[in-house]
C-alpha cells in the first residue's frame, strides 16, 4: 500500500493534474468513477508498473523475513550407564554450575568393586613385602651352603693331600664320598643362588606388574563408581528435570531433563531468506529486527555469516532413489547475525520469533572513480528504496501487539 501511494504521486496525481487544469476537465462531470480508467489510464497503468518495479526492487535488494529466530542448543541430561535414582539434588527447574552434581544413582556395586580393588593392591604390597624377606632368606642360604661347600672341599683337599704324600694311608672309598659331597654342596649353592634370583625377580618385575595392574583396577573402579554421580557438564539452567528418587535411568530412556548452557540464544540470530536473495544476502550487510518478545523495538543487526548450502536439499542416502518431485517446499538461505551494539539482544527471550530486514549498501561502489553516473544513480536508487522497507518494519512493529494479541484471536 505504501508503495502504491508512493508511486500513484508520480503517476496518477500528474495525469489527473494535466486533465483538470490543462485540460479543463472536472472530477463528477468529464472525469467520473465510470470514466476514471479512460481518463486515467496511463496515469494508473505507470503506477501499476512503477509500484511492481518498486516493490520488486525492495524485496530484492532490501530482504525481508519472517522466519528468524534465536536458536540455541540444549544439553540431554543423561547417565554414562544405567541403575536406580538414590538422590537428586535438583529440583524441576534451577541454575546450576559447572560440577554440580544433579543426581546420584545406586552406588553399592561400584563400591564393593573399588574395595574389591583396593585389597588387591594391599594384598600385591603384603606380597612385596614378603618376597623382599625370601630374597634376604636366599642371601642367607646362599652363605650357608657354600660354608658347607667350602668345608667339604677343604676336608676332600686335607685327605687328597695325605693320599698323595702317603698312598693307602686313607682309603680310595672316602675319598670319593667326599668328592661327591664337595659336588652335592656345589649343587646346594647353585639352588640358593637360582633362589635368590627367582626371589629377585618377583621383587623387581612380577609383583610391581601385579600392583600396577590392581591399581589400574582400582582406578576402574573409581571411575565406574564416579559415573554414579551424573554432574552438569556447563554452567547453565536445568529444566524439566523430572527424575527422582527410584526411578530406573539409562541412555536408551529419555533424557531425565535439559541443560541449557549460560547465554544460549542470547548472542546471535539465525534467519532465513528466499533462494531467490542467495546473490544478495552477504557478510557485512547491515540488519534490523523486531520481536515479538519485546515489542516496539527496533534491534540493529549486522550478517556475520551466510550458509552456503540449503539444508532442503540435503538427503541422506538409503534404499530408495531420491525423488525430486517429493522437495515442494523450497530451502531459505540460513543467514547468522550478531547485534550491531553490545547487549543489543538484551531482553528477547532466546526462542523468540523476529521479523528480520537486511539492508544492500552500494557505497563503496558509488564511491568508485569507476562507476558512471547513470549505474551511480540507479545504485543510489536502490539504497534509498530501503527507507520504504525500514518504515514498513517499524509498522510491523508497531501493529505486531495488535496482531498478536487482538487479529489472532488470543
């Protein structure tokens, strides 16, 4: 409607001018309601053609959308592993931190699992402790036998000697019985050192792998046993937390309730334009925006970033052919922007649905040495069509309480 009236000034108004004053021609006499497009056609005809270009040239250069709104992200609060609500900490809505443990599952088989463990580790430690005793024993044996080594050889020498010097003096017979015993105790010794080194072993590299296993265990267990404690990984708000005490939870359930991180959909604004804008919508386009939870309110904005996909035609593949007839609605051009001003989204509830103008700026270009005068006006044309654009935002929100609360029947 503004744009008809805006282009019925440089059309229809001139065209009835020159026939009443040039013409002589009088509204209710020559011009009437029966007569008015005879009269007036080429008056309503350019203002027709001259508000379509408009309009045209606006929703264009200057998008507009009604599908923007603050998305955020939410957290499923959920368990690593399954078991019975023994506490809950939280209540169905409330402001956590980061750690806050919001509930606590049934604990007492992870318990006996970690004290399980940890008696392994005191076992393995009494273990070392008893194996460092068999290596000073082996020590000690090793000494005893090879004294009596060292005695049976000397009392073998002793009468070997006495044989040499004075043959038959002592009998062949007793001499081999030492000789055999010189060699059992050589074998004594041996035992005691292959002790001593088994023993060495079991301190030094058996026992240690075994504790540092149990302890692995044990810290297993620790683990197992602090995933009973399901904490908030974020700071943020819990809502719907529904669960409580006795109730059975587990990933495959639903969620027991949802996290919202601090500052979720308060910083950017996520909208959606026509494919048709796709070579318009860049980074660095100005913005503003109204919503509906606050009202007459204008937010300046600015693009930050444009997806370079639609996400209508995304498609996973499967066992039946893509069809192309079944894509009836098209994708929008998914569009980020950020508040021109800091806490500019202060006060719009995250959710919230906002109608959003983006704004071409052909400055630069004007400014070109290179750009001539005729693409220079053209281009000074199409930002200034963006004042119409602005005013009808502020309308919209203007009138946007009146719709909502009143044409919508609420």
């Amino acid at each position: 409607m503004l744009e008809l009236m805006i282009c019925s000034l440089v059309t229809i108004l001139p065209d009835y001018l020159y026939r009443r004053y040039r013409q002589g021609k009088r509204f209710g006499k020559e011009i009437t309601f029966f007569s008015v497009w005879y009269e007036l056609r080429w008056g309503i005809t350019g203002c027709l053609m001259l508000t379509v270009s408009l309009i045209t040239m606006i929703f264009y250069f200057h998008p507009s959308t009604t599908s923007a709104a603050l998305y955020f992200r939410t957290v499923p609060i959920l368990p690593e592993g399954s078991g019975r609500v023994a506490e809950v900490n939280v209540g169905f809505s409330a402001a956590v931190k980061q750690g806050d443990v919001l509930f606590r599952l049934d604990s007492s088989k992870q318990q006996a699992a970690l004290e399980t463990a940890k008696r392994k580790v005191a076992e393995v430690d009494a273990s070392l402790i008893s194996a460092r005793s068999d290596v000073v024993k082996a020590e000690a044996q090793i000494g005893e036998a090879k004294a009596s080594y060292q005695q049976a050889k000397d009392e073998l020498d002793t009468k070997s000697e006495l044989q040499r010097r004075n043959p038959g003096i002592v009998p062949q017979r007793d001499i081999e019985k030492l000789q055999v015993l010189v060699d059992q105790r050589q074998s004594g010794v041996d035992a005691a050192n292959a002790a001593r080194v088994s023993a060495a072993l079991r301190v030094s590299t058996l026992l240690p792998a075994e504790k540092a296993s149990a302890e692995a265990a044990m810290a297993q267990a620790q683990v197992d046993l602090d995933k009973t404690y399901v904490r908030a990984g974020i700071d943020g708000r819990v809502e719907q937390f529904t669960v409580r005490t006795g109730d059975v939870v587990n990933q495959l359930m639903r969620p027991a309730g949802i996290l919202i991180p601090e500052g979720a959909g308060r910083s950017v604004l996520q909208a959606g334009f026509g494919q048709i804008e796709a070579q318009v919508m860049k980074p660095g386009m100005v913005a503003e925006a109204t919503c509906i939870s606050k009202p007459w309110v204008i937010i300046p904005l600015v693009v930050t970033s444009v997806q370079d996909y639609i996400a209508a035609g995304q498609f996973r593949s499967g066992e039946q052919l893509l069809e192309a007839q079944n894509l009836q609605r098209p994708g929008t051009i998914l569009a980020f922007l950020e508040p021109l001003y800091n806490d500019g989204l202060n006060g719009v509830t995250p959710g919230s649905s906002c109608i959003v103008n983006a704004y071409t700026s052909n400055h630069d270009l004007i400014a070109d040495p290179k750009t001539g005068a005729m693409k220079g006006f053209a281009l000074h044309a199409v930002d200034a069509t963006g004042l119409v654009h602005a005013l009808l935002l502020r309308i919209q929100a203007l009138l946007l309480p009146v719709k909502t609360l009143v044409l919508s029947g609420h």
